[in-house]
C-alpha cells in the first residue's frame, strides 16, 4: 500500500497547531473571559487537521482510497477509467469526475509514503498521476454476449458529517469568542 500525501500542507498544519497552542496562554497572561480564549485555538487546530493533514490518496492493489474534508471515496481500480492533470489531480470512474483536495493546482507539491514506512518521497502532480496511471487497468472489450454472472465493483463513499459539522460549530464559537475578546 501507498500514500500520497501534501508535506507542505503537513508542515503548515504543524504550524498552525504550534501557533493556536501558544496563543492559550498568552491570551490568559493578558485577561479576558478564560472560557473564550481557547474557542479560536481548538477551531485553528481543527482545521488544521480536517483540511491541510488528513487529506490524502491510499493505494492499495485492490482499491483507490481519496480521503477529502467532506468524504471519504473508496473505488476499485476497475471503476477507474482515466486520473487528469490540468487543473491538479482529478480521478474519472464510471460515475463520473472526481476532483480532489489534496492537489488542487498542477504545480502541488506531493510526497509519495509507501508501505513499509520510512520516509516520504518527494513527487509532485505529474508523477503522483503517473503512480495512480499505473493501478489503472486497460479498458476489456467483449466480444460476444456479456458473462452470465458480473462481480460488483462496487463504490463507497463514507461523508465526513461530523468534520463538517464540528468545523460549522467551531466557525461559529471561535467568531463569537472573537467578538467578546
């Protein structure tokens, strides 16, 4: 198995978790209502991770795994028709085009991590696509009548509602706390 991942994007999360941990006590050195301070730190963290860490593709032999922030997408490679690259990466199975968060422009800056662990590999769009062209299986053409038995292949998709509600919720608190402070 492999995973694709967004190491810049990684390393900004790491930042953005550095930054809402020192804000906590320097935000209670300097008054102010105790309760509110924490809010905006919890929701830059949160987002931190729902929208720069979490993001990523997972290969495996069998399946493509794309982990956005609003879902979760598991298709076998057979439904896997063709992955572009104009506008970042962008998956066409059968029920259609897939654009993903993890590289929304061509120039993205990707690290390919494989199985066995160890460090990540440097890749950008074109070569992480090129990775994911190769799990692709040509198209079969049938000559005849179709099989009497099909396995199904089939899609899940796996909504993150929970994410997007505590991102919601948070949005809002950390908004209110930031009016009171």
């Amino acid at each position: 198995m492999s995973t694709v991942v967004a190491p810049r994007m990684r390393l900004f999360a790491v930042v953005l978790w550095v930054v809402a941990v020192v804000l906590v006590p320097l935000a209670l050195l300097t008054g102010g209502n105790p309760l509110l301070v924490p809010v905006p730190s919890i929701f830059t963290a949160f987002i931190a991770w729902a929208v720069l860490w979490r993001p990523r593709f997972e290969l495996t032999e069998e399946t493509l795994t794309i982990v956005d922030v609003r879902r979760t997408s598991t298709y076998p490679w057979r439904r896997v028709q063709e992955v572009h690259t104009k506008y970042g990466i962008e998956v066409v199975t059968t029920e259609g085009v897939r654009r993903t968060w993890l590289a929304t422009r061509p120039t993205a800056a990707l690290g390919i991590r494989h199985a066995g662990g160890g460090a990540t590999t440097a890749a950008d769009v074109r070569q992480v696509a090129d990775v994911l062209r190769a799990h692709v299986p040509a198209p079969v053409l049938h000559d005849g009548p179709p099989p009497a038995t099909v396995a199904a292949a089939t899609i899940t998709h796996r909504v993150h509602g929970w994410s997007v509600i505590a991102m919601i919720v948070l949005g809002v608190a950390a908004s209110m706390a930031a009016a009171q402070l």
